[in-house]
C-alpha cells in the first residue's frame, strides 16, 4: 500500500481503486464518523418532484449530454451535471444561482429530453478548495486515506481504512460545519493482526504461498498420487508433504489478492451444509487496493470426519463465484467422509450451473446493439426478464412455443440472446430458437412466485 500521503483526486478515481476486502476474503462493515455521515447515507440532489416526467427513459448514454452540457457552461453559476439513474436517467444540471429560471430554459429548449435544474449551496470551487485543505490537513495525522468530490450530492468524501474513535475525533475538529462525509470499515469488524494459524479446528495449514497456482480457483487430493499432482498444478516449491489419507484429504483454495494489498490470511475452513469453503480475511485493511487478480495458494488437509457426508462442493467463501470464473467452485460427487475413500477424475468437476465468462446475468450493464447471451430463469414464467441496465424489464407477451426447445442451462433456466436498443421506450429483445419476446422498463415491484 502506497503510505503518506494518498490521496485520490476524484470520487471516480476511488471508486475504481477501493476494493474493500478481497475476493474471497470477509468484507468488514463500513462505520461513519461521529460528527459527518457517511457518503451513502448523503442523498443525491433532486429537483422537486414535479420537475419529472415518466419519459423519457435512458438505458445507456442516450441523453444529450453533450448539447445541454454546451449550453449550460454559457449561463451563470453554472456547477456541473450528471445523470440520475434514480429518475429515467435524466440530467441534472447545478446551479448556485438562479435554478429556477435555467429550469424553464431547459423545458423550453429541451422540451422533449429528461433535463432538471438544481441549486446547490456549494460551488465547483468551493468544493475543490474544501477538497485540497482536506487532503493538506488529513497529510499531518494520517498515513494514508482518500479524499474526492461528489458534486451530485454536494460533499467532500473522506475514506480511511478503518475509522477509529481516535481518527473520528480528530476529523470531527478539523471540518465541523462543512459539506463532508467520511467513510472507513468499523473497527470492531476489522480481523486482527497476527500471523498466519497453522491448524483449525478438523484442519492444518500444509502450504502457504503467493504468487503460486491460479486465482479464483479450488482443488482436492484425496490419495498420494492425486496429491502429487495437485502440488505440480499449483506449481508449489514446497516438497510434497506426508498426508494420512486413511483420515484426511487434501484442499487448495487459490485466493487472489490485490498486488497492493498483498497481505490476506487464511483464518479457518469451515464446512456449511454440503459446501466446504475458507474464510479469507485482510487484516489492517487500507483505504484502497488495486483490482489486478493475484494468486495465493493455501493447501490444508482436512480431516474427513470434519466433510460433508455425501457430495460436496468447494470454494473460496460462502458465496457464489463472482461471475466468470466458475472454475471457482469444484464439485465433489462422492462421500469422502468414510475412512481411506478416494475420489476418481469422473468424481470432480465444475458446476454447469454457474455462468461462464460470456453470460450476461441480472444485474449487468449492457451496451447497445450487440446480442449477449443470458440466462432467463423460468420458473416463474417469461413476463419478468431482470434487472439490466438498472431496470427491471417487463413483458406482457406469452411464453413463445419455440421457446421450449431452447437451450437448457437446468430444467428451470433457458438461454436467451438479449439485445437492448434505446427509444420511446427503450427495449429489449429476446430470442431462443428463433422466436423474439420484447421487454420494457418497468417500475412495477417484481413479484415473488411459488
């Protein structure tokens, strides 16, 4: 980690660096300073609500930012504008002085485009001059943190790693009154400093090492000769140790860590249900990591009274694999829980139902005009697709019959290409075996189903 001082000049800036823990690792609890909010808990300016109309709709970068941009930079105590997602994505332009009147001008210039106007109480510049004392100040007591601007909500972010009594108090006395917010990881939730445990409870630590092996990734030995060649695939340079597998078997949890923030820990494994996983913390966590994946390998035997009875699958937390890298998870599709069992190349495996790098899934931002694959599921039928775009996207069509032959990623979920294209309204269309469904944006609450 980059020590005194850091700071990230922007709020974009930080966003793409924070990574708070790593993957795979325990995320600590955001806390806020005593005397400031924290940057969430600050809404976003808003124009009254009847500045709004329900169209139009923007699903990508449709708006004509460019155009409104250019005229609202000729008009006085003009700030700054942004999208708001929350409202259709219109654009919201700020202004310190006189936002009425630029908002009839926008209604008679751009009758036809989502455009608001706002007063903000606080200028571009006083924000940048607010912004650089605290980066001047904070420079004197603390070794690192971050500091950028939100001028969508009119604040000075603070991010340290993790907020103590100590550092709240010295924040509250050097900005009492101004437009901040302050975020860091609550102390309480932050793991403590120590070495690494060599054994757990049914565990003991056989191999430490980065960088060794692949990240995002998962194995299990469960004889000599599978051992062995395990040890090769992590590439370890440790000798292959002596494992009793009348009692134990082998697993590797390939963990991955930022190349800044290399220093995570192995702190237990623990089997819930029928899924063995590690817990993986960073302890003394910094204001922020690089997102580059680095490989950890930790190797533990495992006591197999401590297994599951019966298939199981391992992976690196109690989470699902993020989305492309299903390799995550290994599935073991025999009980390794009885004395000396052994599992065969046709016993492990990966999980089909896990998307692979190329799905789209609920949830993702996509561009427009390019057919991606997705996964619908279908147990509730067709009228709801997800959540693309941040919108829920709706149908009132019926499941086509050449539906049901489409490819089936399980017996409730088919294979979708969705293609979005902007309008009045937006939409998206989906097709599987050469049958098209058409979705809109809905504000209608999903409902839940049997």
């Amino acid at each position: 980690m980059n020590r005194k001082p850091l700071h990230l000049l922007t709020i974009v800036a930080l966003l793409l660096a924070a990574c708070g823990a790593e993957p795979g690792t325990e995320e600590p609890l955001a806390a806020a300073s005593n005397g400031f909010p924290s940057c969430e808990e600050v809404s976003v300016i808003t124009a009254p609500p009847g500045a709004y109309r329900d169209t139009p709709i923007y699903v990508e970068n449709e708006m004509p930012i460019e155009e409104v941009q250019a005229w609202a930079a000729t008009q006085p105590g003009y700030e700054g504008i942004w999208i708001d997602r929350d409202h259709n994505g219109w654009l919201t332009v700020a202004f310190s002085e006189n936002a009425a009147d630029r908002q009839a001008d926008l209604e008679s210039m751009f009758p036809d485009n989502g455009v608001v106007a706002v007063e903000v109480d606080y200028t571009a510049d006083q924000l940048a001059a607010l912004q650089a004392r605290v980066g001047e100040e904070l420079s004197d007591i603390l070794d690192s943190f971050a500091t950028g601007s939100y001028e969508n909500k009119g604040v000075v972010s603070i991010d340290v790693g993790v907020l103590t009594p100590e550092i709240s108090e010295e924040i509250d006395a050097l900005f009492a009154g101004e437009p901040i917010c302050v975020d860091g990881r609550d102390p309480s939730t932050v793991p403590a400093s120590g070495p690494q445990p060599q054994e757990g409870e049914g565990w003991r630590l056989l191999a430490d090492e980065a960088p060794a092996g692949e990240p995002y990734r998962t194995g299990i030995a469960t004889d000599a000769e599978s051992l062995r060649a395990l040890w090769t695939r992590i590439g370890l340079d440790a000798t292959v140790p002596e494992v009793d597998f009348e009692t134990e078997v082998v697993i590797w949890f390939g963990a991955v860590y930022g190349s800044s923030c290399p220093d995570i820990r192995l702190d237990d494994v623990v089997v819930d249900g029928t899924t063995v996983h590690a817990v993986i913390v960073l302890p003394n966590p910094p204001v922020a990591c690089t997102d580059d994946a680095n490989p950890h390998a930790y190797v533990v035997a495992v006591e197999r009274t401590k297994l599951p009875e019966g298939p199981f699958v391992i992976q690196l937390g109690p989470e699902d694999p993020p989305a492309g890298v299903p390799e995550e998870r290994t599935v073991v599709d025999v009980d390794l829980s009885q004395p000396g069992a052994v599992a065969g190349p046709d016993d492990i495996g990966q999980d089909p139902g896990l998307p692979g790098p190329h799905y789209v899934e609920s949830g993702d931002i996509i561009e427009t005009g390019f057919a991606r694959p997705y996964r619908l599921y279908i147990h509730c039928g067709i009228e709801w697709l997800g959540e693309i775009n941040d919108y829920n996207w709706r149908t009132d069509d019926p499941m086509p019959p050449e539906w049901t032959g489409a490819k089936l990623i399980d017996f409730e979920t088919i294979e979708v290409e969705i293609t979005l294209s902007t309008g009045n309204p937006p939409q998206i269309a989906a097709t599987a075996n050469g049958a098209t469904v058409t979705y809109t944006p809905s504000d209608d609450p999903v409902p839940g189903c049997d």
